[in-house]
C-alpha cells in the first residue's frame, strides 16, 4: 500500500470548514483512499472512503485530485467535538492500513 | 447492534506475567483485526482473520503473541511473558468481507490499554 503525508497539525475556527490535505503521490490505480479520525483515548472512528471521484456523507466531504496524488477532508462546519487526530490512509486490499501519525486538528471556539 | 467490544478496557500486569484480550466484533462481520498503538503513534497492523482463519501477521506479533479466533465469533490477543516494550493500547475492529465499496469498512473497539510494570 502506498504511503501518505500529512501536516502534523492544524487548527480551525469553530464553525468555519476545516480542509485536511494529504499527499499519496505513489498512489496506485486500484488503491482507495480512506479517512478516519481518533479522539483521545477512543478508537478510530471512519470518516469516507473512495478511489477517483469526489464524495460525501453526513459527516465530511472528500476531495480527490484528478491525478489522485492527493486529496482533501473537508469537514464543513468544525465544532469543538472534531478536535481530533485525523488519519489518510491509501489502500488496495483493505486487509491492513498503515495509519502514520496523522493531523493533529484542534478546533478553537 | 452494539459495535466493537472489547475487554478489559484496562489492564495493569508484572513483566514476566501473561495476559489475554477479548474482541467481540460486530455480528455478521466475517473480518476481524488487531492493532496496537503507543503514544503518539498512529495504529500498527498485527494480524488479521477471516472467519476462523487467521490470513496475515505482522512482523510485530512477536512469538510471544498469539491471536486466536476458534469459532470465526470472538477472537482472544494473548501475551506471553510480558515486557514492558508491550506497554500500549490494543484495538480491534471488525468489517465485512471487504470490497472497497461502502458499508465493507472496519469499525474499530475501544482498545485495551495495557500497562507493563
């Protein structure tokens, strides 16, 4: 499975989106790219998924470039509860993920 | 449906002591896995079942380690000899068979936190 980067930490203002970048630039044709995220203490909890086309659930919107060698969460109105460490993790056969040690995101009121 | 379960939530033990997990994934799921994590760090891959068999270990599941999942229900992480280098937290999920398509996600537990004195 390819591997991903992200910046160590970010903050967001309470209310206003919160846009999480990360890179997969290895990334290969049939490898998907997965969001979870882990609030202190608790396990990881799932986000979206997808492979070339942008999506969107209740929870978050994810953003996949066209050549797919990068993508962006968009959590579109954080609020104090998404202070959270957020993992991006590529993957093709989803019998292990490599979660790296993600963004750190803390929200301010 | 209740989710992930796992116990105990804590665990405190001498080195040199064995302890045993339990992982209780979610009903229906045929996929059951075990990471575990240290401070700071993200989840490490440790193995992982499909009903009862288990398919993939890590290089991390030590000798000492030992994961069984006898009926493809529940499934026990034992340590043998504890060291405190095995200090960490030790999470489970479960999916379904998984395809990349919605719904074959993993659900994670919320961990066994083992402390090595």
């Amino acid at each position: 499975d390819a591997k991903t980067t992200q910046p160590p930490s970010m903050d967001c203002a309470e209310g206003r989106a919160a846009n999480l970048p990360c890179n997969h630039s290895t990334i290969s044709g049939n490898e998907y790219v997965y969001w979870y995220r882990q609030i202190h203490s608790q396990g990881p909890q799932y986000i979206i998924h997808g492979l070339k086309n942008n999506e969107t659930n209740e929870m978050a919107s994810l953003i996949i470039t066209e050549d797919r060698k990068s993508s962006t969460l968009i959590l579109p109105h954080a609020t104090l509860r998404d202070t959270a460490v957020y993992y991006c993790i590529v993957t093709y056969t989803g019998n292990q993920f490599y979660f790296g040690t993600g963004t750190s995101l803390t929200v301010i009121p | 449906d209740t989710g992930v379960s796992q116990n105990p939530r804590h665990k405190i033990t001498k080195r040199g002591q064995n302890v045993t997990f339990r992982c209780d994934p979610i009903s229906e799921h045929n996929r059951l896995y075990w990471y575990r994590q240290t401070l700071g760090q993200g989840p490490e891959f440790l193995t992982y079942f499909q009903n009862e068999a288990q398919l993939e270990k890590s290089r991390l599941l030590s000798d000492r380690f030992s994961a069984e999942r006898p009926k493809g229900s529940f499934s026990t992480l034992e340590i043998q000899r504890t060291e405190q280098g095995d200090s960490a937290m030790y999470l489970c999920a479960s999916s379904l068979l998984w395809t990349g398509a919605k719904n074959t996600e993993a659900f994670f537990g919320q961990g066994t936190r083992l402390t090595v004195v």
